[in-house]
C-alpha cells in the first residue's frame, strides 16, 4: 500500500509534465523564441491566475495568448479595451423580453474561460473596475444576482509601456489581482531571422488551427489540483515571507508587496515544480517566479525611479539580500 501511495503521484506527475510540453511545443509551432514567457503563461493557469503581458507592439503578445488558448479545449473570447466601452460591453446587460413581459440576462464576453483583454489600459476607469469582482471571485454580480464563471477561468490581458496617450493607468488594487505582469522584449538576432524564416515559409500566415487542443477543461482542472497538492517545506514558506517583508522595508520601494503577493509566490512555485517534474518546491522555483510575482506589486520611491531603476531591477536585488534555506 506505501509503495503504490509513492508510485501513484509519480505517475500522475510524469503525465502532467508530458502534457505540459506537449501544450510548450503546440505553442512553439507558430511562436519563436519567447520561452520564459510560454513557461509562466502556463504555471499562471496551473496556479488558476490571471496575467498582465506588457511588451511593444509586435512582439506577439496577443498571438501568445492566442495560442495557449488554442492548446486548451476550453471557451475563449477576445475584448478590444477602448475608451468608449462601457462595463455593460464587457460584462452584459439586461434586455426587456417583449413576449415574457420579463428582463433577461445577456452575457456579454466576459463570460469564457479564457478571456483575452487586449490593450486594457485604453479602457476608462469605470471600465477596468467591472473586472474587479470577476478576477477576485471569478463571478460576475448583475441586478442582485451572481453568475459564477466555469474553471478553468483566466484573464490575460496586453498593454503597451511606451504609448501613453488615450490611456488609463491601472490602479494599483488591480495590478495586485495579477498573479504574473510578463514583460516581453525583443527577440534576439537569431530569433528575428527564424522568425522571418518561418513566416515566409507559412507563406505570410499564421494559421492558428494547426495548433491541436492538448487538454481538456477537466484535465486542466485535475492539473491545478496537482499543482495545489505540491508540497513545500515550512523553512521554504519563510523565504517567500522574508522576501515579501523584503519589499516592505527596502528603502528604494515606497509600496511594498501584500500578503497576496506571498500566496502567488508560494502557488507558482509548486506549479513551476511540476512543470519541471518534481513534487517538491525548491529556491530555484521561488527566485524564478519572484519578479513576474513581485514587480507589479511594488512602487518604487522618487529617487529610485530617477536613477533609472526598474522594479525588476529592485526585486532582484531584494531577492539577493535573502539568505537562500539549505
């Protein structure tokens, strides 16, 4: 019985990490490069939370997105943020129904299980706060009454750092609801000619129905309860506290990170374990995912910024000053 207690989680696991590579080489198929990206796309979903890609334009933040939907056999629906849309456009309306002398309920796209926000600091404040409840409670609350989304639920919404006019900056209250902020670059020398290469051999189009759905929403749902049964040692738990209090007493950051901000830290370091075939979190797990957890989180104080300090930046050095557990 002990033996078959042992055998079975390794099993399990062994499946999970073939499905998860199978999911990275679908993606692969159309997107070059962009590894890291890929890799926490995935744990974000393992770890049932939504992320923010930030990158210039054509870096293939939406295509990404795109795909990890394409590779899960689940709903997914794409919103244009733009200044003149209304929460109504986003989470639906109630419309007069002429023959039952009745009001119905229509769902607007926020109601999928993948939903690709695109662009979403363009939308006006009023707009971004109808995402509030949802990503917090994956529910939506219309006239009194609450519809629950169906897990796997995810939001993955794009914007663009540089461009500044016709935006909205998002508060803080939301990007705290992020579980990774991915900064995307560009890509290198080598992957730019590949990615010419094999865009002209796809003579100029990327035919996204290639891309073969790998799992299923039961089995996406099966793989987050592995992730949660991940275990992580109590001197482990200390680190991620001591790297979060890290950024509450860093004289370099004037907003630290919420204890949100450790739960994140500890839920996708078990998903990074799986991914990488063990059923235990390791430090290389948590220094991983620190900066896709963290950076978003904190506020960097005047003069910091003036020196040309990014949060990035000032994460890793925070890491660095924690002593890693043996």
């Amino acid at each position: 019985m002990e033996e078959g207690q042992i055998f079975e989680p390794q099993t399990e696991l062994a499946g999970f990490r073939i499905a998860v590579d199978k999911m990275k080489n679908e993606i692969g198929k159309i997107i070059v490069g962009q590894h890291r990206m890929v890799e926490l796309m995935i744990a974000a979903i393992l770890s049932d939370g939504h992320i923010l890609i930030e990158g210039v334009p054509g870096v293939a933040k939406t295509l990404s997105a795109k795909l990890l939907a394409r590779s899960i056999d689940t709903g997914f629906s794409r919103i244009q943020f733009t200044p003149d849309l209304m929460p109504s456009d986003v989470l639906g309306t109630s419309v007069f129904n002429t023959k039952t002398a009745e009001f119905e309920f229509r769902r607007g796209p926020i109601f999928s299980n993948l939903v690709l926000i695109d662009e979403i600091n363009r939308a006006p404040a009023k707009t971004q706060a109808a995402l509030f409840e949802v990503m917090e409670e994956k529910q939506i609350t219309i006239d009194g009454i609450t519809y629950p989304m169906e897990p796997p639920y995810m939001v993955i919404a794009t914007q663009n750092p540089i461009e500044q006019e016709g935006t909205y900056r998002l508060p803080e209250a939301q990007l705290d609801r992020f579980l990774f902020k991915i900064e995307v670059g560009y890509p290198s020398k080598e992957e730019e000619i590949r990615i010419l290469t094999e865009f002209q051999g796809r003579k100029g189009v990327n035919n996204l129905d290639a891309i073969q759905p790998i799992i299923s929403a039961a089995e996406m749902r099966n793989a987050q309860e592995i992730v949660r049964g991940i275990h992580i040692e109590p001197n482990l738990i200390s680190y991620i506290v001591s790297i979060v209090d890290n950024t509450r007493k860093n004289r370099d950051i004037y907003l630290g990170a919420s204890p949100r901000a450790s739960i994140n830290l500890m839920t996708t370091s078990k998903a990074i374990a799986a991914m990488r075939g063990r059923n235990f979190v390791t430090p290389d797990d948590i220094q991983f995912v620190a900066g896709p957890v963290l950076q978003h989180r904190i506020i960097l104080t005047p003069e910091k910024e003036m020196e040309g300090a990014t949060p990035e930046d000032v994460v890793n050095e925070t890491v660095k000053q924690v002593e890693v557990p043996r």
